[in-house]
C-alpha cells in the first residue's frame, strides 16, 4: 500500500517533478481510554499533544520515530529552552519583588517625594492652559522608575550573561547525547534539494561552482519582475510601519494633553497615554 489513490494518482509537473506527496499515517488517533496505545500516533495524541500533559517530559524518541531526527531534535530544543528559562524566569521575579519592596526608599525618590513646594518646575507645554507644578508631583513616577532600575537589576543582567553561556554549554551537550542515541552524529547533510514549486517556475539551467552541478534558475524575464515585485511590497511595508508608529506618537501626544488638562487625572496622565499607545 504505498498510499496513492489509484483512481487520482500523482501526476508530475511540466518539468517532472511532483509538487507533494503526503504518506498516510499509521492508524487512527482514536482510543479507548480502557486499552493502550496501538501505535505512535495514538500515544503521541494522548501523552503528548494535550494540554494536560504540559508538567510532563516530552517523549522525544517517540516523536524522532514518528516524525523523523529533524523534527525530533527541535521539539527537544524547544523543550529543552523551555526548560532552561526556569531560572532566570526565578530570579527575574526575585528581583521584580526586590524592587517593590523597596518602593520610594531610594535616595532620588526620596529627594523628589519630600521636596515639598522647594522647587518649582517649569509647564510641560507652552499653552495658555500649562501650568508650573511641584517637583514632588512627580513622586509616583520616579518611584516606578527607580525600583525597576535597581542595584539587583544590575545583578540579574549578570547572571543572565553567565546564563547563557551555561545554557548554551548544556544544549550542546543534550544535542550530542541525542545524536548518540538516534545515531545522526556522523550525519552530514547532503546537497538540498531545489523546491519543486522553484524548478517548475524554472526555464534554463546553470552550473553552480559551489555545489558542482547544473541546476535550474530563472532567466532575467522571469527574475525581475519578481525583484520588483519584492522591493515595492518592503517599501509598502516600510511605509505602514512608519505611519503606525507616528500614530502612536501622535495619539500618546493627544491623550497627554487632553487629560493633563484635567485636575482629576492629571497625575495620571503620563502613564494612561502611553498604556492606551
């Protein structure tokens, strides 16, 4: 059974080549809860594409044998990154609540926080409507400020720097231990296959030093309307993502003024207009 419908066979295209081909699966994903898995899919299915088995280690050989070295080695990256970022995720949370414990018992906050009407500041704008304030009406904001940035978020961004050297150091060493087991060490990728959807498009062929071989490639005909085609939709992108962005200046901008206006909200204002942004 290779697993080609007879009555729709492939048909390759215009050059030979087929475009897909998809094997079928070996056996339903169905089971009785009461009996064990029959096959690779059935287990995979139920211990570990759901939801409730995400405390559990992934069954890497299970997938290696299911989907192959390829696919196997980056669900065991990914669980292994996962994994990994267990400890800095610990310590990041130790020094977020360092800093909240901390709040306003800094010198800077405590400086402008105690000011009292000592020094006045100048409008944040030139309106009519702008008026000067106290330094100490800023005390909330500099509170914010200065517990993120404290002495032990120096700290954190050195452990992160050791972190990850040792991640990487450790990756390396899973990788191999997996290479061993699945025997893919001495494993060297052989030339790359061209896409199929590629060749079809293809009218000439071309030696290429770097692989030795004659391969498919379009001519100038082909090649630069599909440049053009590229350059102006990464310029449209471009423009969007220009535009987007003076939005946001500009909408946080408008949202500043209009509730720094209010004696209500004024205090607030800095921080609701760039939330809202």
């Amino acid at each position: 059974s290779s697993g080609i419908n007879a009555e729709c066979p492939l048909r390759p295209g215009a050059n030979g080549t087929y475009k897909a081909a998809f094997p079928l699966h070996d056996g339903t994903y169905e089971i009785d809860r009461n009996s064990l898995p029959k096959n690779n899919r059935q287990l995979l299915r139920f211990y570990w594409a759901s939801f409730k088995m995400w405390n559990k280690y992934q069954p890497l050989n299970e997938i290696r044998n299911y989907f192959g070295e390829k696919i196997g080695m980056y669900f065991a990256w990914t669980g292994f990154y996962t994994q990994s970022l267990f400890i800095p995720a610990t310590m990041g949370l130790f020094v977020f609540g360092y800093g909240m414990l901390g709040l306003g018992e800094d010198f800077i906050s405590m400086e402008i926080c105690g000011s009292g009407t000592k020094y006045t500041m100048c409008p944040l704008c030139e309106d009519a409507g702008c008026e000067m304030y106290y330094m100490k009406e800023i005390c909330k904001t500099a509170q914010m400020a200065t517990s993120v940035n404290n002495p032990a978020t120096l700290m954190f961004c050195i452990f992160m720097s050791i972190w990850v050297a040792y991640f990487l150091e450790m990756w390396k060493r899973k990788e191999a231990m997996l290479g061993h087991i699945w025997g893919t060490l001495k494993f060297e990728m052989s030339t790359a296959q061209i896409r199929p959807t590629y060749t079809q498009n293809c009218d000439k062929w071309k030696y290429n030093p770097r692989t030795q071989r004659n391969e498919p490639c379009m001519s100038s005909k082909k090649r630069y309307p599909r440049y053009i085609t590229t350059f102006v939709s990464i310029l449209v992108i471009l423009a969007c993502v220009v535009i987007f962005a003076l939005a946001v200046i500009v909408y946080d901008l408008a949202v500043y003024l209009a509730l720094f206006d209010d004696s209500v909200w004024k205090k607030y204002a800095k921080w609701l207009s760039s939330i809202s942004a």
